[in-house]
C-alpha cells in the first residue's frame, strides 16, 4: 500500500531530476531501470527499492538522509 511518503518520495525525486535538467528518459538510464519505472515512482504507483533508491541518490548527488527527508 502507497503512503503520503510515497508521494513525497516521488515529488523530491521528481524535483531533483528537474533540477539537473534531466528526463525521466536520462534519469533511467542513468539508475539502469526503464523510463516507465521512474514514471512510476514519481507519480507514487510505485516504491523504489533500496537498491534503486540509493542509485538514485547517488545519481541526483543526494545522500540517502536527504531523498527521504520531508
């Protein structure tokens, strides 16, 4: 089951990729899952593993602390 935490988690991933100037295309890429899944996890239809999730972090140049601070 999805949680408020979820769309947090998807809005600051989301946030993130913008901030870089990156697509969900790119971002992908970039973390090895298709653009599909990242579509997923920024719209909160999906949770990210904690292995994605730390590729993830390391990609954007966040620490695991921060991506999951709201």
């Amino acid at each position: 089951m999805l949680t408020k935490n979820d769309i947090k988690l998807g809005k600051k991933i989301k946030k993130l990729r913008n901030n870089k100037g990156w697509t969900q295309a790119e971002l992908s890429e970039k973390v090895g899952v298709t653009e599909k899944h990242i579509q997923f996890i920024e719209t909160a239809n999906r949770k990210p593993s904690l292995k994605l999730a730390t590729k993830l972090a390391k990609v954007l140049g966040v620490k695991m602390s921060e991506l999951f601070d709201f």
